[in-house]
C-alpha cells in the first residue's frame, strides 16, 4: 500500500462514527485486573490502551495522575486510555511520543 491509499484508508476511518470503528476499541472482560480502573461503564471500558502510550509524556500527559512518594508517577485515577471517545486523541499525541523515544546521538 502506498503513501497515497494509507492516507485515504485512514480519512476513511476518520470519518466513522467512533462506535463503528473496531479497531479503535477492545474489551477484555476476560482479563483477571478487567476492569483495571473504577468505572461506572464497563460496557464501554476501552482496554486497547492497556498500558498508557501516554506515560512517556510525564506531567505533559493531560491526565489524572498524581507522583507517589517515591517519584513514581501513579495513573490509578486516570481513565483517559481506556474510554472509547479517546481514541483519536491519543493517537495525535504519537508523534510527541515519538520524539521522545527518538535516539539522541
């Protein structure tokens, strides 16, 4: 697949209702810690964000977080990953993750 078609298949999917989208939600009630976070809406629970790519950006996350004592950075609050509507949100944020990640000689 080209530059071109990529591009398309993703405004194609872009323009679905969230609801519709498949790829962008997983539920996994089968996991022994489902739900991993408190919730009122199991139904619409998001595990496909299991670990937060989100993480890496520190105090720039946008989240409910809070550091433990000893420096650790505590996403028990925090529920941004795994609610349906945040898909797309997150996935903007990958190209600051990715400098972040980027090797620096």
């Amino acid at each position: 697949m080209n530059k071109e078609d990529l591009a398309a298949a993703e405004n194609k999917a872009q323009r679905k209702k969230p609801e519709s989208r498949n790829f962008a939600f997983y539920r996994h009630t089968e996991c022994e810690y489902f739900p991993c976070h408190q919730t009122d809406d199991p139904e619409n629970f998001n595990c496909l964000f299991c670990y937060c790519p989100l993480y890496a950006l520190g105090d720039k996350c946008g989240g409910n977080f809070r550091y433990n004592a000893k420096g650790i950075k505590d996403c028990t609050p925090c529920a941004i990953p795994h609610q349906r509507e945040n898909y797309e949100s997150i996935k903007g944020r990958f190209r600051e993750i990715m400098e972040i990640a980027k090797k620096k000689d």
